[in-house]
C-alpha cells in the first residue's frame, strides 16, 4: 500500500511539472492553454499573457447615475481568437446594463484582470505582488460589427471564448464594445508598478 501511494505520488509530481510547463485546460466548455508565465522582468510579455489567458475581468466605467461615481462591473471579454490574442480587449454589452449605458455618455473606462484566475498562484494571496495583475485604462467605444473588419473580427474573438453569447437574447441588443488603451498599470513582482507603454504592449508577439 506504501508503495502504491509513493507511486502515485511521483506520477501527480510529474503530471505537475509538465502542466507548469505546458497545460491545457477546460473551463466552462472553453479549452485554454496555460503556457508557464513569462519572466517577471519582461513587463510587455507577462501583460499580454494574462490579458490573453483571461476570459473575465472588472470593467470600471463613470456612472452618470451614481453622479460621476465609479461603477465596476464584472464582465467576459476576449482579445481574439484563443491562443492567438491581439491585446486589445472587446465586450459584448447591452445598455439594459449600467456599464454600456455609462460609456456611451463618458468613454473613460478600466479593466483589471488577475493571474489569481487562471489558478497559478499557487497558495498566494491575490494581493501578493508576485500574483500579477493588470489595469488597462482607456475609452470605451463601440463598435460597427457589421460594416467595419474590427467589429467582425471582434465578434467571432468573443464567440470563440464565450460560446454562449451566441444565444443570448436579440432583443436585449447586445453590441460590440473595444477598450482603446491609452495608459497600463501592471504588477507582477516586488518593487511596484513595471514601467510599460502601450506600444511595447501591442508590439509583443505571443
């Protein structure tokens, strides 16, 4: 019996190595490749890495309802088709919802997204510096997905990872939304924010 279980032990030992390395997953019917993170020195490929893994996040937006307060909404997004993201964050809104309705009277908006969700963290506190997480702050606009390459493009990207918007009422019209990013904030080891512009950012290859 002794022998049994220091067996299985090596095996799942293995089985964890080779995911650190390379693993896939499925989440909700999504299948997501979780490649090793990058090297925390190199801010432009850990940002693009966890903007591209993420398929969730908090969209902040300035509620005209609150007086100009900020509303944070959680909200599924893709930046294209799995594996092969582009950076730039689309959505998929309704204005039966807060978060659309405030951007197209103020376009200023963030999205913060974590590594804590893609379960390689480990034991680590979310807050942990180490734990990377990434604020891309920007404006909020929506896109033409029928007349404009971008708007189609942005919509098969967000039905690749989220089938389930395909069946979501007509009649709540959702439309396509795109975060024009204009400022980044990412932390992902000690000693504060990683210096990182927004054309280092969209220039990383994956």
């Amino acid at each position: 019996m002794v022998m049994i279980l220091k067996v299985l032990c090596l095996f799942f030992s293995f089985f964890l190595f080779l995911c650190s390395e390379y693993c896939i997953v499925e989440v909700h019917g999504r299948i997501l490749s979780i490649t090793s993170k990058p090297d925390p020195d190199d801010a432009s490929a850990t940002a693009r890495w966890l903007v591209s893994l993420n398929s969730w996040g908090v969209l902040n937006t300035i509620s005209n309802d609150l007086g100009g307060a900020p509303f944070g909404n959680v909200v599924s997004f893709s930046d294209g088709l799995p594996n092969e993201g582009i950076g730039i964050p689309y959505f998929y809104l309704t204005t039966l919802d807060p978060t659309a309705r405030n951007a197209l009277q103020d376009e200023r908006a963030s999205l913060t997204v974590g590594e804590y969700a893609l379960g390689t963290c480990g034991q680590k506190d979310p807050e942990n510096p180490t734990c990377s997480k990434i604020t891309l702050t920007g404006k909020l606009k929506m896109l033409d997905e029928k007349s404009s390459n971008e708007g189609k493009f942005a919509r098969n990207a967000l039905f690749s990872k989220h089938p389930e918007m395909k069946g979501w009422p007509k009649g709540h019209n959702f439309q396509v939304f795109k975060l024009e990013i204009e400022d980044i904030f990412l932390i992902d080891w000690y000693g504060g924010p990683k210096p990182l512009t927004v054309e280092q950012y969209l220039q990383q290859k994956m």
